[in-house]
C-alpha cells in the first residue's frame, strides 16, 4: 500500500470531528440522577444547564431521559429530549408509566431545572435540592395516614424533651409508618428512660400505662402522649441511634419489635408482621435480645405468621395465630 493511501485512510472528517469532541464535552457536562435521585424508576435523567447545553441551548430548557440505569453515552445517545414547559413536551416516545413519572420530575422541580439551566443554581444546589425532594415525598407518603392532630402534638412534646434535654426516640404506630407501613394512628408513643418522670410530670397529669410495658401517659391537647420506660431488653443505644423521619427522632426497627412484643396487643402482632413481610425486620437480631423463651416462641410464630400471609395462606397464619401460647389481647387504645 502506497504512503499516500496509508495517509488518505488517516484523514478525519473535520465536521465529524468536532461533533463527536462535542459530544463527549456535553456528556462530561451533564449532570446523571439515577432513580434513587429522582424517583422515577427505570430511567437515568441528564441534566445540564444552559452553557453546556450546545444545540440544546438553541431550543430552550429542556433534560434528557434515557431507559435503564447504566449511564453510557450510547444511553445518551438514545435519550428523550423533554422540554421544561408546562406541561412537559417530550421529543420522542416513552411508556405509559415512565412517561407519567417524568411530567412528575418536571412539574415537581420545574423551578430548579429552570434556575440551573438559567445558571442561578450550580450543579451541587441543583442536585441537593432534587434529592430533597424526593426524600420530603417519600417522608410525606409515610406520615400521610397521621392525623395532623397528632403530628402537631408529637412536635410539640419532642420540643419540650429537647428543651429538658431528655433523649427520646418515637415508637409505636408512628413509628411503623416511618418505617414503611402508613396507617392510623390516635396517639403519641415516646421511649425515655425512666429517669425522665420529673420531666413528663410538668406536661400534666401522669397515668400508668396498661400492658406489660413500663411507664406513663399524659394528656397533651387532648391526645393521648405514652411515655415508654427502657426495661425488658430495651437499652439507651436504642435512643441514641434513632433514625430521623419528618424532623423526629424514630426508633429503630429492632427496638420496635421488642416493644411491640412486649405490648401484647392484636394490633402490635400485625405491626410486626408487615414490617416481616417488607423485610424490614432484622429477625436474627431480634431473637438475640429476647431472653426469655417464651418471648422467642412467640417472635418465632409471629415469623411464621408472616411467611404465611406473604404466601398468601391467610387462613394458615390465623390458626398460627390463634394456637400462640400467649395470645395478643385486643385493647382500645390504638398505638
């Protein structure tokens, strides 16, 4: 092969050149939000504000959407250009589903696309305030069964604690929501340590709590305010690694059981068997804490319980339930 073949096969395409250093520029330049960012499931989102935007610029504020989670420029490439109008106009086509969580996306956070793509936000603001968003919303869809009513109470009594510098942590039927399984709930229940009495005392008028459980409870602005003691497997760790959810202090997953087993009650027995079914109950842990056999039989039933209703065998999980050697009692408080 002649030097003067050899040097023609060399020669790019100078157009094509610069559209590919193009290319791969605005790619490094957009920012990727996965679904965990975003809260549409399936899809990578690219986000680029208006001095990176090339050709994009031209047409206005607009993000692109690309199915599946790998974040290649082939995805990008392939991409969905939606504009950032309202409504949102999509520049190509997407599934029902994913199309519905995109206009989502885009009305939930039109507002910061538009600052960032006008360059009032950079790229750390952007993403902070998306991420929190989507993390308000999934905080929001848990707490959205509690009556504000309690909500507010539980505030106001958290505030209080904070203010007497009482460690505390939420339990009971506001916790489980936090932690997966919303559901109503008509009163506040707060694990403590039993030193915290003197304290409780000055919201008002203290009561012994029924159940096996230890502690008070108090009447503030007419719900019912359960002060738990730590006792019965329960420790000050459970307190101080609390997760947080809505601004409050929630008592983990573990500790969570072992109150609900120590309450006693139907409604605490199906507590603890939706958190099962969601996986969200560390089950070998659990059985460790509870010291006394009978308290194990019981755990263990109750994951037999919710093996049961995950298979759908419903009726096999009520005999499971029905032959426990210590039955929930049924009471009208609801926790």
């Amino acid at each position: 092969m002649s030097a003067k073949k050899q040097s023609d096969d060399k020669k790019v395409d100078p157009l094509a050149e610069r559209v590919a250093e193009r290319y791969a520029f605005e790619s490094f330049a957009m920012s990727t939000l996965r679904p965990s960012d975003t809260g549409v499931e399936g899809v990578v989102i690219w986000v680029s504000a208006c001095e990176f935007g090339g050709a994009d610029s031209q047409h206005g504020p607009r993000i692109k959407v690309s199915l599946g989670t790998k974040i290649t420029p082939e995805a990008r490439q392939k991409a969905v250009s939606v504009r950032i109008t309202d409504p949102a106009e999509f520049l190509g086509d997407l599934l029902g589903k994913t199309k519905k969580q995109v206009v989502k996306f885009v009305d939930d956070n039109r507002d910061t696309l538009l600052r960032y793509w006008n360059g009032d936000l950079s790229t750390r603001e952007m993403l902070d305030l998306i991420v929190k968003r989507v993390a308000d919303r999934h905080v929001l869809e848990k707490v959205a069964m509690i009556p504000l009513a309690v909500m507010s109470v539980a505030k106001k009594v958290s505030a209080f604690l904070e203010k007497h510098h009482v460690p505390y942590a939420i339990a009971a039927g506001m916790a489980v929501s936090m932690h997966g399984h919303p559901r109503m709930t008509k009163d506040v229940d707060i694990l403590v340590s039993s030193s915290a009495l003197k304290v409780i005392k000055k919201l008002g008028k203290t009561s012994p709590i029924s159940g096996h459980l230890s502690g008070v409870s108090v009447v503030v602005d007419g719900i019912d305010v359960n002060f738990v003691f730590l006792g019965k497997g329960l420790r000050p760790d459970d307190i101080r690694s609390a997760d947080h959810f809505a601004g409050l202090p929630v008592v983990g997953v573990e500790p969570f059981v072992l109150m609900k087993l120590g309450a006693g009650r139907a409604q605490d027995t199906a507590d603890i068997v939706q958190l099962l079914k969601l996986g969200k109950v560390p089950v070998g842990d659990v059985t460790k804490r509870l010291t006394n056999v009978n308290d194990r039989d019981d755990f263990q039933q109750v994951v037999e319980m919710a093996e049961l209703e995950k298979a759908g065998d419903n009726k096999k999980a009520r005999r499971v339930f029905l032959g426990m050697k210590r039955p929930p009692r049924v009471r009208k408080r609801t926790a």
